[in-house]
C-alpha cells in the first residue's frame, strides 16, 4: 500500500471560505431522505481512509463541498472548521501563524479530510507525548438521523456540555452521525527539532526508551526498524541542542517520521511485502511477542506494525495476553479476514449496539464500517 506524501501548496489567507447555505440543506435533505426510506448512506470525506474498516453498500453521500474554516483564534489556540475542509489546507493555515494539530494526523492522500481524520482517530508518531486526535477536540456539531444538526461541547477545554458525546465520533468512522463540525484545540510549532538514529538492537532500544522516559527530555518520536532506533526531539532550542549531545548518534532524515507516518517506508510497500499488515496496540514496555513475522516499531513500543500469515486468531491471542488488541489494517490483504477490528466482548457489543440504536435507530450511517451489524 503506497500513499502519496502531503505536500500541497500553503494557503494565502488565514481562513478558508466557506461552502453555501444550499449546499447545507441538500446535506441535512439526503438525510431525512435516507431516514423516511430506510436507505444505508456510505459517507465518503476526501476516500484516503478507505482501505481502514469494514465495506460499506449503500448510497454514497460526499462531504467534499462541506468545507471552510467557521473560526480561527491563534490567540486562544482553538480553530473550528467544517468537515469536508482538506486536511492539508487546514493545516497550512495552522502553519501560518506558527501552529498544528498536535496529533500528528495521517493523510494517506492529497484529499485527506478533517471529518475523516476524526472518524478514523488516528494519530501520527507523536501520539504517546502529545496525545490523541480525541485529546484535542473540543466540540463537535454533527447531523443527526433525522436530518438536524446538534451541536456538542464548545471551543473551551473547561466547556464540558456534551464533551463525551464529542469524543465518541473520534474513531467511530461515522456510523453515530455525520461529523459537520470539529473544533480542535491546537498548539504552537516547535522552535527547533532534529533527527537521530543510533544503531542498536530492539532490547536495548526499549530499555534505553523506558529509562529516558522517566527523564525532561523533549522526544516526540521513537521508532525501531529492526536494527535502528529513530529518535525525533522536539521544543527550544537549548533543550534539543543538549539532549542531542547528550544522547550522541548520527543525524537523521527527518522525512524519515513523514514516511512512517503514511505507512510509505519500504516496510509498508506491497511491492516488498505482501503479507497481511497489522497494527498491534500495546503496552509499551510489552515484550516482543512470540509471532512468525516481520514487526517495526513505533510509539515507544505502544504500536507495532506486524507482516505476518499467521491466523487472526492467532495473532489477536498474542495481543490480548500482552494486555492490547490487533487491528488488520488493509482489508485489500484481508486473507479471509471479515473482522479487521477486534471483536467486541459480550458486555461492550451490548453497550454498542445501544449506543447505535440510540443514535442511529435506523441504521441509516455507514452500517458494517466497524463491526457487523453495527
């Protein structure tokens, strides 16, 4: 699987314009339509997240026109912007005046959009220090089942009316609700970074890892590719120049954290390897796990991308009795696979299934995306 890098032209005004109060309504239309006929949509945002959960049938309604920032305050660092709006634009407006989403968020294409980036909840190599794509947001509005919109939290991280429900539309890939509005809390850019690699083996890696941890030391990025440890340091000046030295190996590229952001090393090419790919998510100081297979690591060992034959079943097993779970991430390599995620335990199908019936009673937003029947 091979994804084309962001870089896209920066943006020459702060906000981004927005789409039309028309094409509001005929939004808001083709849900009520779909709600009186019990038609299943398929939301597509900009289709880069595709290969990520479960096929969905029905019709296909595109957020693509549902764009524009509604509000940007560098000030109070907190920016809300519409669903369809390209990540990339959002971002290069960020970068304007010194600021990102702190998350990281993967592309995985050129047309990446805000609402699928929150749907999907994923995060880039900087998750373990910064947190998650749910740790910054702050409200959302989003359309509910029958056609109306419903606004959730604020703009305020002490704003906590609706919060939960906010964060419930991260990672649910839109089968609660089509996301309208996100409002994010952001953060400046870093005054200086630099890349290091040092030469080492995944014990000692994790074991150097695990006692730098417990020390002021400005790494946003650890990640091991069998034989190397990439290490990423990130804040003043000062504090970068002196953990650098202190650390000592050899200076790295830095597009080296682009690339594995959108899974574009060559351990993520098809054309190298085209065994199944697996995301495991784990306590990071869990052992390497007894798996046939090639494995790289990132998030400090929290995350771990697997090439592996072996049975689903087999490698879900390994994950759960180290205390995480395994997520196949291309459902092209599914080999028979029909569940990417993992299936839920007794008691958590029975909270999703209320959550869906209450939410979406008709079953009208992305059905199957996640699990069947959901």
């Amino acid at each position: 699987m091979t994804h084309p890098q962001d870089q896209y032209p920066p943006q020459d005004a702060r906000t981004l314009p927005a789409r039309d109060h028309d094409a509001s309504e005929t939004l808001l239309e083709r849900v009520r339509q779909a709600a009186a006929t019990g038609t299943a949509l398929r939301l597509v945002g900009g289709g880069s997240k595709g290969f990520y959960g479960r096929p969905v049938a029905g019709e296909t309604l595109s957020l693509a026109e549902h764009t524009g920032i509604v509000n940007y305050d560098p000030v109070e660092l907190v920016v809300t912007v519409r669903a369809g709006t390209r990540l990339a634009d959002l971002q290069a407006v960020l970068a304007q005046e010194g600021q990102q989403l702190p998350f990281e968020p993967p592309h995985f294409g050129e047309n990446a959009t805000v609402g699928g980036t929150v749907a999907c909840g994923l995060s880039g190599p900087r998750r373990p220090w910064a947190g998650s794509v749910r740790d910054f947001v702050l409200g959302t509005r989003m359309i509910t089942h029958d056609g109306k919109r419903l606004h959730f939290g604020g703009e305020v991280m002490k704003n906590v009316a609706g919060y939960d429900l906010s964060r419930l539309m991260v990672g649910a890939q839109g089968t609660l609700g089509i996301i309208d509005e996100v409002s994010f809390k952001v953060l400046p850019r870093p005054a200086a970074s630099a890349t290091l690699r040092l030469e080492m083996g995944l014990g000692d890696a994790m074991a150097r890892l695990a006692e730098w941890g417990r020390k002021p030391m400005p790494i946003t990025g650890a990640a091991h590719d069998g034989e190397t440890l990439h290490l990423r340091l990130e804040g003043g000046a000062s504090s970068v120049a002196n953990t650098q030295a202190q650390l000592g190996g050899e200076p790295d590229d830095t597009a080296f954290w682009t690339q594995l952001r959108e899974l574009e090393l060559a351990f993520f090419s098809r054309r190298h390897d085209d065994r199944p790919l697996w995301r495991l998510s784990l306590p990071h100081r869990a052992p390497p796990l007894a798996l046939d297979g090639d494995t790289l690591v990132d998030w400090a060992g929290a995350q771990r991308w697997l090439r592996s034959e072996l049975p689903a079943a087999t490698i879900r097993q390994h994950a759960a009795q180290a205390g995480g779970h395994a997520t196949l991430v291309d459902r092209d390599r599914a080999h028979g696979v029909d569940a990417p995620f993992t299936p839920l335990s007794v008691v958590m199908d029975k909270y999703h299934r209320q959550l869906k019936a209450k939410l979406d009673p008709k079953g009208i937003f992305n059905p199957g995306r996640l699990y069947e029947g959901l």
